[in-house]
C-alpha cells in the first residue's frame, strides 16, 4: 500500500482542521519521498479556507522540497495578508523556505 497516497485520499473539504492538519502533517514528515503530494499541497496552501491548514501546508511542502513545493511557497509569501491568522501562513512559508 502507498500511505501517501491514502493519505491524500484522505483528505477532503468536509473533515475538522484537526484532520486535514494532521495529514497534511504527516506527509510533511516523509519528506521528498512524499513529493507526489505536492500539488495537492499546493493546492491546499492556496485555497483551503483554514489558515491553520494551510499554515501546515507550507511547512510540509518546505520538508518535501522540490522545484514544484518551493514555487508554491514563494508564492504564499508574496501575497499580502491582513490579518494575523494569514501571517501565520506567509511566516510558515517563509521559514519553510529558509
């Protein structure tokens, strides 16, 4: 079986942050052996409605690595944010970048 691919089928719009936070989490810690995940990552830092998620998002496409993960990151960080929720998000892109 490929957990990371259960892992992405796993993950949906519908389950608690608490969820898609810890899938999102441990993909993250397979590193580069989860970068299939990444567009699903990147999607996931670009649209999902909950900052924490994408937060987490960020910081596991900063693990994984890759041309693909780190385009999505600089692109999280150069949006602007309003709030202090977002700027969660852009300091974990940020650092995951770094």
């Amino acid at each position: 079986m490929d957990i990371v691919k259960n892992l992405l089928k796993d993950f949906s719009d519908e389950e608690t942050v608490t969820k898609q936070c810890a899938i999102v989490w441990e993909l993250g810690n397979f590193g580069y052996k989860a970068e299939k995940a990444t567009g699903n990552l990147s999607k996931i830092l670009a649209k999902n409605p909950h900052w924490r998620t994408r937060a987490w998002a960020a910081w596991s496409l900063g693990r994984i690595g890759g041309k693909k993960a780190h385009k999505a990151l600089e692109k999280a960080i150069d949006n602007h944010y309003e709030s202090d929720e977002e700027e969660v998000v852009y300091n974990s892109a940020f650092w995951a970048l770094h």
